[in-house]
C-alpha cells in the first residue's frame, strides 16, 4: 500500500493485535475470546462476559463471586457526583450527562502507575460498579427525584432496573436484559473502541478513557442509532407506511437506522439473538405494536438492499427489546455504554501491555507560501 494513501473512515487498515473479540462479518460470526456469542448468551451472564474480555478467561466460581461482590461494593457514587449532577439541566441528553460524570470520577480516584495491576483491576471495578447508577440517577434527578440507591440482594443487570424504576424487575426481566448487556459488551474495533485506544495511548487516566469513548458511542452511525431506530418506527405509525417511508427516505439519501454495518454483510447474530429476546417477552406480556412495523421495516430493506448487504444490525432490534422492558428511548444508547464500558476496558488493558501512541498522518491539501494579508486589506 502506497504510505500516503487515504482510506476514508479507515476501512479495512488494522488499528491492532487483539485477542479480545472476532467478527466474521460474511458468516455472521462474533466470538468473545473464541467463544460464540449465541453460547454466551445462552450459558453465560454480562459480569462473567466482562471479566473474561478484560482477564482473558473464564473466572472460576470463586473469581466470579469476589468480582461480582466487589462491583456490589462499589456501586454507589460519591454525593458530590450527585450534587454535580444534580446541576445538569433536566433536558439535557442522558449520554451527555454519563460523559460529564464519567470523566468527574477521574477527579475523585487519584492517578496511579498504569503498570499497576491492582489499579488496574480497581479501575475496571469501579467503572463497570458505577456507570449503571450514574446513568440511573440521572434519570431520576431529571424528573425531580432523589436517585434510587443501588440494591445490595440485586445482581448487575437488574440492579440497573431497580434504580431507574424503584421496583424489582421480574425474572423475566432481569435475564433479558443480562443478555442484552451480554451482546453489547464488545465488538472489535467500532468507533468508540478505537477513540477509548486512542485516548488511552497518550496513558491518560481510565476514566477520561471511558469519557472518550461514551462521547463517541453517542452519535446516530453508532450508537446513537438504537434510539433512532424507535423514533423511525413512531414516525412511520403502521405496517402500510413502511415502503413509502423508505421510498421517501432513499429518495432524500437518508440511511435507515438499524440497517448496515461496515463488517456484517449478512444480518448480524446479535439482531437475530435480542429479535428473540424480544419475542420472549412478547409472550409474557403481549406483542408491541410497533414489532409489525419491525417486521415489515425489515423485509421491504432486505427486499431493496440485500445484495449490497445491508441487513440489520444490533441496533435495529434492542430498542423494542427496551421499550419493552419499560425503558425511556433516550437511555438506550447510555445501556449500550454501561455494557461497552466491558470491552473499552479490555481494549484498555491489551493496549497498555504494548502501548504505543497513536499518532496517524494526514495527506496535506492546502496551500504553501501564502502572503499574510493585514487585516485592514481582508475582503
Ligand atoms: N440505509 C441505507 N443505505 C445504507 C445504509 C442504511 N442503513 N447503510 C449503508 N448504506 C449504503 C450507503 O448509502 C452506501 O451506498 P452507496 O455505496 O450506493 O453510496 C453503502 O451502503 C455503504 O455505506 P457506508 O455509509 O459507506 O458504509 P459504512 O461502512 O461507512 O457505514 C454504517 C456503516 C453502520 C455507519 C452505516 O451502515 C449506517 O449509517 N447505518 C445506519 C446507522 C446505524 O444503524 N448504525 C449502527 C451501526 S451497528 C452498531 C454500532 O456500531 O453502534
């Protein structure tokens, strides 16, 4: 490859080694540390995926009951992040408000070696505890409510459920949503990954990592797009409008959210895994209305874009899973945070082994030699 050759959005250029996680995005396969997504969603639970991402192995019983009562430990957040948050306007969007607070925790847990491994494992500890209550309490702080204190009988998943409502989820419940923390925990090196290395390569503290890396997830191409998805399927109201929705879309070159991804070329595994979480849920508590809209959104996008190979991707199918669970469309990408802080760290972590900074070129071209023209001669 010529040295000065520009690949916009850096297609296909390796940003790193990893072992962390693999995508086969022509068979839909992702794997994290070799095991496949749909057995970990079967067999496994959101805190045991992340500590495998982050130690690189399967915790024993033991390793797993200290990892999760240490994250049970250390779920509550300092009153004067509270206060802090107290202050953020009420309209503000939530993952502003987690990337204002995640950053604030770097003032609070003073800066050590990074060759350190037991800060390395209190950092790891104290971001996966304390980025679900800080989401939770900023949903109750908007609507003029004191923030739910964590619940020491609840595991992770549905300890998050219980802050944001004050009620203890179902079985039900709790299970799908682990699982949907399960599938968002990482997927190889997106935007945010890659901006969480980036930040971490200059050795910066963990927490402006994370800071980094939660402003990036928030826009509409990553992230962002599980919310839109739900404002979309609102906005088209029912099946019948959904072809000349996407008529009237593809004419303006406006993208339909939920759909494509520069890897997945077939639909991606975890769309198919939260379409049957959804339906799961459906069954205890009846069909959401906007599924059939879903449905039809779909076949009419395979139908015209199948064979550029845009399907759905995980974005497209978690918000109904959400909505479902009771959850407020403007916090699903913040949920998509509080399960991709698990693989920011692991990526974290890999890197500081073998860091070095990141520092890319650029094809220059602007001008050379321009005059400086005084100011009383600009046009
Ligand atoms: N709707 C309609 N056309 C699309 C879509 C879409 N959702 N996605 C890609 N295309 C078309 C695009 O118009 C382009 O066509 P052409 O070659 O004729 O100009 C071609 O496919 C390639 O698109 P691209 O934007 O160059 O592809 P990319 O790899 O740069 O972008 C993407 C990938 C995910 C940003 C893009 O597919 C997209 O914007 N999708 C909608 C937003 C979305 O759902 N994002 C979530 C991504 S998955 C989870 C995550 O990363 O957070």
């Amino acid at each position: 490859m010529n040295a000065c050759e520009y690949i916009p959005g850096l297609e296909n250029i390796p940003a790193a080694k990893s072992s962390i996680s693999f995508v086969d995005g022509q068979d839909g396969i992702l794997e994290y540390r070799g095991i496949s997504i749909q057995e970990l969603a079967n067999k496994s639970s959101f805190l045991e995926c992340a500590y495998l991402l982050i130690w690189d192995q399967l915790p024993t019983q033991s390793q797993l009951e200290a990892f999760e009562s240490e994250i049970r430990y250390h779920r509550r957040v300092k009153y004067r992040i509270r206060d802090m948050m107290k202050c953020f306007p009420e309209t503000g969007h939530p993952m502003d408000a987690l990337q204002t607070s995640a950053a604030a925790l770097g003032l609070f847990y003073a800066r050590r070696a990074l060759d350190d491994p037991e800060y390395i494992r209190q950092a790891v500890v104290r971001l996966l505890a304390k980025i679900p209550t800080m989401v939770a309490a900023f949903h109750q702080m908007r609507r003029g409510n004191d923030p739910v204190q964590p619940h020491d009988k609840l595991d992770y998943g549905a300890n998050f459920l219980y802050m944001l409502t004050e009620r203890k989820p179902n079985a039900l419940a709790a299970k799908v949503f682990d699982v949907c923390l399960t599938l968002h925990a990482e997927h190889t090196m997106n935007a945010s990954t890659f901006s969480a290395m980036v930040t971490a390569s200059t050795l910066t503290d963990p927490y402006a990592v994370i800071a980094s890396a939660v402003g990036t997830l928030a826009g509409p191409l990553h992230g962002g797009a599980n919310e839109e998805v739900l404002v979309m399927l609102e906005e088209i109201g029912s099946v019948e409008k959904v072809s000349p929705y996407i008529e009237k879309r593809v004419a303006n070159k406006e993208k339909i959210m939920g759909f494509g991804h520069r890897v997945y070329k077939v639909k991606d595994p975890r769309a198919t895994i939260l379409q049957g979480l959804a339906e799961q849920l459906f069954e205890e508590t009846g069909r959401d209305e906007y599924y059939e809209i879903a449905l039809e959104l779909e076949r009419v996008v395979e139908e015209k874009f199948g064979q550029k190979g845009i399907y759905a991707n995980v974005d497209f199918y978690s918000g109904l899973v959400y909505r479902k669970l009771g959850i407020p469309t403007d916090l699903f990408t913040p949920i998509f945070a509080i399960a991709r802080v698990a693989g920011w760290l692991a990526h974290w972590k890999e890197q500081l082994a073998v860091n070095r900074i990141f520092r890319p070129t650029q094809v220059y071209v602007g001008s050379h030699n321009m005059p400086y023209i005084p100011i009383e001669k600009r046009v």
